[in-house]
C-alpha cells in the first residue's frame, strides 16, 4: 500500500479546485517557492553569517528535492547529465574540454526532444526534458569557462570572457549546487563565476538603487546602460 504524501495531496486537492493536470500545478507552485527560497538565501542566510558550503548544500537539497517532486524518477537522466559533464571536466584537457561537454549536451538534448516527440508530441506534460534545456546550458557554460582560463591566453580573450572564465576545476559541490539548485526549474543560466560571487557574496547582486543598477551583471546580455 502506498504512503501518504501530504506535499501531493495538496497538489491534488489544487488541481482538482482549479481544473489543471497535476503535473503544471506541480511545476508552477514550485516554480513560485523559488522566489521566497531566493529571499531566504539572500537575507537570512546571507554568507555573511552563513557558511558558503552550507549555502551550496541547501541550494542543491531544494533543487534535488524540487526535481525529485516534479519528476520522479526522471531526475536521474538530470543526475546523469550532470555526473557524466563532469567527468569530462575532471578527465578531459582544457585545451578541448568544451568540444565534449558541448557535444554531450547536444547528445543529452536531442535525446530529450526526441523522447517527447515519441512519447508526448504537441502535448504539455511536464517532465525533465523542462530542466534539462537549462542544464545543458550550464554545462556547456562550464566547459567553455574552463577552457578560456586554462587553456587560453589572457589576450586571446575578450572582456566578458576573462571575466567568466575558470582558472580552476570546480569542486563537485560548487559544480552541482550549479547545475542542480532552487533555479533548475526554469532558470536564469547564469554563469558559473555569478553563482559563485552570489554563493560566496563578493558583489554577484548588486544593491538594489534603481532598475539600471539592479539589471547590471558582467553578462553582455544583462547589461543596461544608464540613460
């Protein structure tokens, strides 16, 4: 006999109130717990009175845990993605690291898409293919970082590439608090440096003093300029 889990019952009691499948309801309400979550790692655990390491460990239990919830079983094609991007990282030379961590995200994503349209085409289910389009974003990020700050010269480089590049592998914990966080649902794809000045608290959110500022990061793709 199966045990009773409250966290799915309210799902199914939301479900049945407002008429949504089960599976959006799921993935919208946790996709909102991502705010308040935010909030909590911005403000009360702050790295200033909490330890960085604890910070990583809270964010990949919530990302786990929202996985786990939304997916079931199929968080372990995530896991996998995620474990297999960083053997390449460890095993790999910089000098092409990014050439295997790109080609297994394409593998892993083309193996997705193709998943869906066998089994759900032009339907709306959620199911891991959803993360997964962000997680292939974050590896091949990683892979690309690495390559720039241990296998590139400084002046091969643009701006925002010595920016995000990575004179060091990153530590398993960094690397899945990374890829599997509170954020995995939907995003942002933030780099790996800004998660890290975020986890550590050296300047990766800047104060809030106006909507220019609060939109400034490193990324070109962020930047808003003053008028």
């Amino acid at each position: 006999m199966a045990s009773w889990n409250p966290v799915q019952a309210l799902f199914d009691v939301v479900a049945n109130l407002i008429g949504f499948p089960i599976d959006q309801v799921r993935y919208i309400v946790l996709l909102a717990l991502s705010l308040p979550v935010a909030l909590l790692m911005r403000h009360a655990l702050h790295p200033r009175h909490t330890p960085v390491a604890l910070r990583h460990l809270l964010s990949l239990s919530l990302g786990l845990w929202m996985s786990v919830t939304c997916f079931g079983w199929e968080t372990l094609c995530l896991v996998v993605v995620v474990a297999v991007s960083y053997v390449f990282l460890l095993t790999t030379p910089a000098a092409v690291v990014q050439r295997y961590t790109m080609a297994w995200a394409l593998v892993c994503i083309s193996a997705g898409h193709l998943y869906r349209l066998l089994t759900d085409y032009g339907g709306y289910h959620m199911d891991f293919t959803t993360p997964l389009m962000i997680l292939v974003q974050r590896v091949t990020l990683v892979g690309f970082a690495v390559h720039d700050g241990m296998a590139r010269k400084s002046s091969e480089l643009n701006d925002d590439q010595k920016t995000q590049k990575l004179s060091r592998i990153p530590s398993l914990l960094e690397y899945v608090s990374y890829t599997i966080n509170y954020t995995m649902l939907a995003g942002p794809s933030w780099t790996f440096t800004e998660h890290l000045s975020y986890m550590e608290g050296r300047g990766g959110v800047p104060e809030v003093r106006g909507c220019p500022q609060l939109l400034q990061t490193s990324h070109p793709t962020h930047r808003l300029k003053e008028t």
